[in-house]
C-alpha cells in the first residue's frame, strides 16, 4: 500500500493490480497447491513486486520453488515483465544464515534479469527504528495497542513496523523509478 501511494504520486492514472498475500506458500512451498494462484496469470500487470522471507520455512531449493510459482502461476502467457525483489528484512547482523538466504533471494531476481531487481533491505542492527519492536505498530484487529513485550513475543519479532515497511516501500520505489527512468 505504501509502494502504491508512491508510484500513483508521480503516475496518478497508475493502478496496482493487487496485493496478493503468500505467506501460506512461504511456509510451505512444497506442500502448497500453486495452482491456487494461477488466476493471477489474468490480471493485467506490468511488474511483480515479490516480497517475502520472515515466513520462509525451508530454503534449500526455495529459489527453485519461487521461480516456478512466479513462471508457472503467476507469470505464464507474460513476457518481459520485470520482477523486483528484495532481501529478508532483518534486524539481525548479514550472518551466514542471513547471508546464504539473501543469496537465494537475488538467484530468484538475477533469474528475471531485471535491471535494478534485487533491493537490499536487511538492516542488519537489532536496536533501530526499522525493527517491528521499537518502531510503532498498527493497533490489534481489536483496536488495542500491542505491548512490547508482546511483539517480543509474537511472529511480528524481526518483522518490520511501520518505519520499516516505509523503509522497504522506498527501497522498491527507487529500483522501480530507476527501471522505468522516472
């Protein structure tokens, strides 16, 4: 939502085709039926924005997987369209675990070569505002605030909060400006 906000402001007649969530695919990526997604193959679209790794559950042939979900279902009968990805968002330090993830993540993109496709957005330092525990959080589905200890606690920890997905919305904004020279 915030990457669309961005693009219509300097293209107002843009639209985003849509947002399709896939965590139940990222944490399952064998055992996921993917023809469930083959109807995106019909939407009218000039770009893919794939954005995953937090729910990432097995990475041994995960580029593998994601390749044939993007050829097969999502971008079967297109050509030439541009696929921007990016690294996991992490708050932790580029270890090797983090490391041999993100080179997973930039086979996929190099897969596509897509000029400016691979967008880095790991930030690598635990304690900043990017983090989903330190920067605000939207409200619970009730309305209430979550408490620190909470996040701490939940699947939102090493996720992005709200400074984060900004974060990330201008990272994949500068690539897509750079791609089609804005």
């Amino acid at each position: 939502h915030r990457l669309n906000s961005k693009i219509s402001n300097i293209v107002p007649s843009t639209s985003i085709a849509s947002i399709i969530n896939i965590v139940p695919w990222e944490g399952n990526t064998h055992g996921f039926d993917k023809t469930q997604l083959d109807y995106i193959q019909d939407i009218d679209f000039d770009c893919v924005v794939f954005r995953v790794g937090e729910n990432v559950n097995e990475w041994d042939d995960f580029d593998t997987q994601a390749i044939d979900l993007l050829d097969n279902h999502i971008l079967a009968g297109k050509n030439n369209i541009p696929v921007f990805v990016s690294s996991m968002f992490s708050v932790e330090a580029p270890t090797n675990s983090i490391s041999s993830k993100n080179e997973v993540l930039k086979n996929i993109a190099n897969h596509y070569h897509t000029p400016f496709s691979y967008i880095g957005v790991n930030t690598g330092t635990p304690n900043n505002i990017y983090n989903a525990v330190l920067s605000p959080l939207p409200p619970k589905p009730d309305g209430t605030p979550w408490d620190k200890s909470e996040v701490l606690q939940s699947v939102l920890y090493g996720h992005p909060g709200n400074i984060g997905h900004e974060y990330i919305a201008e990272e994949y904004f500068n690539s897509i400006k750079l791609y089609y020279r804005y």
